[in-house]
C-alpha cells in the first residue's frame, strides 16, 4: 500500500484541498493507497483556510474539520510520494534527505491563495483538480511498471 504525503507551506489551503481531492480521484482510479498532508512552515494548528473549506465545498467535498500539521521526521521515513506544491518545497524536502524520486510537484507548481479571494481559491482548486489527475495516472503508471519488472524477474 502506498503511503502519500500531501505538503505545502502551512498546511491549511493546497495540501488539505489536495489531499481531499485525491481522496475522491484515487477511489476513481481504483488507487489504493494511504495519504495524509502536512506543513513544511508556519503551522499554527488551529484550522484550515475559510476560502478553502468554500471552494471544496462548491464540488461537494468538505475539509472543514481539517487541522493543520507540521511534518514529523516519521513521515520522512514511512513516506513513498511526497506530493508538494512548488519546487521550493522540493527543495526543502531534498534538504532533509527526501530521495529525489519520491518528490512530486504537483501540477509544476501551485501558487499559494492563503489571504486570496474566492476567485483565486477557484483557480488554486481548478489547477489541484487537474493535476491530480495527472498524479493519479503517474501513479497507475508507475504500479503498471513495477508489476512488469516483478513478472520479468
């Protein structure tokens, strides 16, 4: 079972907006997996982005009971996808000893909304929707390749 770490910045618009999406998208796909999301920075711990929980909402998901957390040295270790937001989160993650390949930026990047309107929130939730399709087919493609080379040994 995969296990698949969403992370932004503060943990409280793109990851928990990701992480919620690809809960819907991975259960399409027929991807079977185990996911949380997590803040490199500033996390305070206290809720999620208001704009966020409207957006998600608008396409009958809800994060509203979301709370924010900062990433933990065990994640580090029993992580197989690290799903970040932008390539300084890449580099923050390869700081810390995160092999390259388990790091995935979403979409190429996804600029954060926090203190945006909804207008921008929409834009932020269009993109992670779309890119978590990408994601998902990366992931079918990548379990394709390992269930090959398994049958080749």
């Amino acid at each position: 079972m995969l296990h698949i770490l969403f992370v932004c910045t503060g943990n409280t618009c793109r990851s928990p907006m990701a992480k919620a999406i690809f809960a819907r998208k991975s259960e399409e796909y027929g991807i079977s997996s185990i996911f949380s999301s997590a803040a490199l920075g500033f996390c305070d711990g206290t809720c999620v982005s208001p704009n966020a929980v409207t957006v998600c909402n608008e396409i009958d998901i809800d994060i509203s009971h979301h709370r924010p957390r900062i990433l933990r040295e065990h994640d580090i270790d029993v992580t197989d996808y690290f799903v970040v937001m932008t390539q300084d989160h890449k580099l923050t993650l390869l700081t810390v000893g995160v092999p390259p390949e388990k790091i995935y930026v979403l979409g190429g990047g996804i600029p954060d909304p926090y203190g945006a309107d909804l207008v921008t929130y929409r834009r932020c939730r269009k993109a992670i929707e779309e890119s978590i399709d990408t994601f998902c087919k990366f992931l079918l493609a990548n379990k394709n390749e390992s269930q090959k080379e398994t049958a080749d040994e």
